[in-house]
C-alpha cells in the first residue's frame, strides 16, 4: 500500500529536470563555485561533476549519466585558448562533435546534451547557463531510456 501511494504521489508531481553537469575544475567549476559564493539563484536541478579539463570527459561518462536517471546533460569548461591543459577543450570539442552526431544511435536526443564555455569570472553566465538548459529540459519531457529497467533512482 505504501508503494501504490508512494507511486501515485511521484506520478502527479510536476516534472523537475534532472541534469549532470561534467566541469573543468579550473574555470567552469570555478564560475559555479563564484555563483554560490555571489549569492546568485538559479535552478537547483544540477548536480556537478567536477573533473581536472574537458578533455578528461569521456563519453561515456554522458551515457552512463542517461542510464543514471539523468534527463539531460551539460559539459562545460575553459573557453577556447584558456584550458591549463593547453589543448584539452580543444580535443574535447572535435570529441563532442563527433558524439553528438552519434547519439541519435544511443536513442538519446541530441537536444539533451549540452556544450558551454564558463570561466572562473562568469559566474552569472553559469546561472543563466543552468537556468537555460533546465527550461529547455523541462520544455523537453522526461528522457525515456530505451530499457526503462536498466535507469536507476536519481540521489
Ligand atoms: Fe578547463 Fe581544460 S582545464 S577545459
């Protein structure tokens, strides 16, 4: 009985995106962290990775957060010249590219996977960046893997 209430009060909740945003520790992580600090709202519905560049992401990290219960993801990181790396945005923009084009194999749309530059001093940006993809995630509908069973719980 529990479970059958449980269940009918998660059905008639209104839809809340979830959304995995990978990050470069160095600026796009910075830019979250400036945010917070700054006392800037934006929507609570992100929860951050925080890896050493973008070009550490690796694709599968965004399969595996799909499968995770994920309705959309963000990587963001260093704009274009400014990655401690030197070229790791680099790659990993030739790398999204490529993988966007891919997705629509995965059964994922490609619309729920999303590219920004952040540095340590944007903070706004990355507010406004978080409120936007959330509203178009919410505009999007629930992401409905292909094998339900597989989706885990979001924590
Ligand atoms: Fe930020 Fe490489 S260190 S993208």
């Amino acid at each position: 009985m529990t479970q059958i209430a449980a269940t009918t009060t998660e059905a008639t909740k209104p839809f809340e995106p979830r959304v995995v945003a990978f990050v470069c520790n160095w600026c796009t992580y910075a830019g979250a962290d400036l945010a917070g600090t700054s006392r800037m709202q934006y929507a609570p519905n992100v929860r951050i990775v925080k890896l050493p560049c973008t070009g550490r992401i690796d694709p599968l990290f965004v399969v595996k957060a799909f499968e995770g219960g994920a309705d959309a993801v963000l990587v963001s990181g260093c704009h274009p010249g400014d990655c401690h790396y030197t070229s790791g945005n680099y790659h990993a923009r030739r790398r999204w590219t490529i993988f966007r084009k891919l997705l629509d194999l995965t059964g994922i749309d490609p619309r729920r996977l999303h590219f920004s530059w952040v540095s340590a001093a944007e903070g706004a940006k990355f507010a406004h960046l978080i409120n936007d993809v959330t509203a178009k995630v919410r505009a999007l509908g629930p992401f409905e893997p292909h094998n339900p069973a597989r989706r885990r719980p979001w924590r």
